[in-house]
C-alpha cells in the first residue's frame, strides 16, 4: 500500500458516534474521532472529512410511508450537519483549525459548499468537514465521499468501520466469513461486498481512487491504517 499520502478524505461512521448509546453522540468516541484527525493533522497531511448522520436518521432506513424518499433524505444530510458541528467543536477545542462545507444552504451554521472554497481553506491548512451530502436526495454519504474526495483531489479515501476490512459477508453473523487484505474494484462490484455503495465504488475506480477500510477503535487506528500498520482492506 502506499505509504505517503498529501491529501485524503475521511468517511466516519455516523451510527459509531453512538457508542454504547442508543442514539446521539458519545463524548469520548467524538474525542477519539478529534484525536485521531489532530494526529494525522500533525504528520502535515491535508485532511477532509464526511460524516454520516446514522446516529440521528439515516434518509434509506425510512419505513414511514407517508414520508417521501426526498423528504427522508433531507433529515439525514441534516443530521449531518449536527455531527459536523459537535467535530469541528471538538477539533477546535484541540488547536486544529477546521471548518464546514454544506451541500445544504445553512449560511447560519456553516459556508455552502464550492469548489473555490474547499480549495481555499485547504490552502490555508484548515481540516475540512463535507457536510449535508451532496445536497440532493437519493445519494448517500458513501457518494458524497467520494465526489468530494476526488473534488478536491485526494490520493486516497479512508473509511473508519465497526469491522478491521472487507468480508465476503457479515462477520458478525459469520464467524467463518473471509476477510481480504486487498480486493479489486471489479470484484467488489461482482460480488456485492458491502465496501461503499455501487456509485461511489464505481466512481473511485473509473478515478482510479484507492479505497482504504479499518476499523476505528482507537485515537491511534486513522494513523496506524496511514502507515500500513494493523489490519485493513485495500481497494484499488
């Protein structure tokens, strides 16, 4: 894997902000989650953010049939935004400068997204933080990862998980599921392996994007899967 990285973009896990909670934001996996950003801030590589909103509402799990998909989806890059807020807090309190990009007009909360903005708040060396998705309903926050992850030119995108890779099923459920060290994109794509949603799949490998997933368990786990060190699956 490669080993030296100037730019990459951070998927977290909206429903691993939870904790042990059934719902909402845990103060010390939020500390973690900031921890483990400043470290890699500190090793002068650029970072972007996308955080989900599973802790709150997730827009594909609606099964309220008198709430629209559209509708949904909305509340979900909303939730977004909330976790957003608590980690640029967080981020802060820590010296990392870090700031929001909405694909949501909130001009109250936080700057709407642009190309030219991303582009220079990196150049001022700010963590940036992607937030309301991409502002549309019907693409999840694995699609607005990587747009913007090749948005702002990433090498790579790494995606924090409850699970240390790729299984070719649920290990959770299998104790016999096999786990890959690194896989194709083609063959995640045949295969259905539950890496990223096909879009986002599809459009890291026609950018040739690498895809990086590990499992977040501790402040040092962003730094370790940066390095090489420790279990993950790559994608390429």
């Amino acid at each position: 894997m490669k080993k030296t990285y100037k730019r990459i973009l951070l998927k977290l896990s909206g429903e691993g902000l939870m904790g042990n909670q059934p719902c909402g934001i845990d103060e010390k996996v939020l500390n973690i989650f900031a921890e483990s950003i400043k470290k890699v801030y500190a090793k002068d590589i650029s970072l972007c953010v996308v955080i989900g909103g599973g802790n709150f509402y997730r827009g594909v799990n609606n099964k309220n049939k008198d709430v629209s998909r559209s509708v949904a989806d909305q509340a979900g890059m909303i939730a977004t935004v909330i976790n957003a807020l608590f980690l640029k807090s967080a981020l802060l309190a820590k010296g990392v400068p870090a700031e929001i990009l909405s694909g949501l007009v909130i001009p109250q909360v936080a700057e709407t997204y642009s190309y030219r903005t991303a582009q220079r708040l990196l150049a001022q060396k700010n963590v940036i933080i992607f937030a309301g998705g991409t502002g549309n309903p019907y693409f999840t926050t694995d699609t607005g990862s990587a747009l913007r992850a090749l948005e702002t030119g990433c090498d790579a995108l790494f995606k924090a998980t409850q699970v240390d890779g790729v299984y070719d099923s649920d290990p959770k459920k299998n104790p016999k599921a096999k786990r890959y060290d690194e896989v194709s994109f083609d063959e995640v794509i045949a295969k259905g392996l539950k890496v990223m949603d096909i879009t986002a799949v599809s459009m890291a490998k026609e950018n040739n994007l690498p895809i990086i997933v590990f499992k977040q368990e501790n402040k040092d786990s962003l730094l370790n899967a940066l390095s090489g060190k420790g279990k993950y699956t790559l994608v390429k």
